[in-house]
C-alpha cells in the first residue's frame, strides 16, 4: 500500500488491489504510480465529483492525469485514475480548489 497527503492534509491510501484495478482498466497508466501518488499531493486543480469524491488534476504532458479520490476525517483512499484530453468537461463540475502559481 502507498500513500499521499491530499491538499487537504488527509493522508490518501492506494492499495495494490486498488492499482491492479486501475491498470487493468487503463493500460496508459502502467508505470505511472507516483504520478498519480503526485497528482493527489500536488494537483494543479481539485474538482468536484458527483458522489462525495474529489478529481485531483495534473498536466502531464499533452495530457491530463485525473484521479479520483474520496476523503474521510482520518484518512482517505484512491478509487480510479485515467488520463484525458477534455480537460473542459472536468472543470465544468465546478474547481473547489487551485494551485497558486
């Protein structure tokens, strides 16, 4: 199991199991462990979800990493990551926090 503070300050848990499952579904993001372990630390947005979770975001080269996450009080875990280029339909469910530059 790996884990990742949230911009929050929540600890955010990604189980092999977890991984497994988000490999299988998304081939692209074999090898990219800590990219998605760095996009919930340091997301350059956080987006809403439509169930409680929260979308951390992060450009990584012409694409964009997105990784789904659900926060509790003491902790949190990771649900799913994808790569997108439609970086407009996952800011319309509404930024709850960005990056300052």
């Amino acid at each position: 199991m790996r884990t990742a503070e949230s911009a929050n300050g929540i600890r955010i848990r990604l189980t092999d199991e977890r991984w497994v499952h988000i490999v299988e579904s998304h081939n692209e993001l074999a090898g990219l462990v800590f990219s998605v372990l760095d996009t919930v630390a340091n997301p350059d947005f956080i987006v809403r979800g439509t169930r409680g979770e929260k979308l951390a975001v992060h450009k990584l080269n012409r694409k964009y990493l997105v990784v789904v996450y659900k926060e509790r009080e003491e902790d949190g875990f990771i649900i799913t990551a994808f790569l997108t280029s439609k970086i407009k339909q996952i800011r319309k469910r509404g930024v709850i926090w960005n990056r300052e530059f």
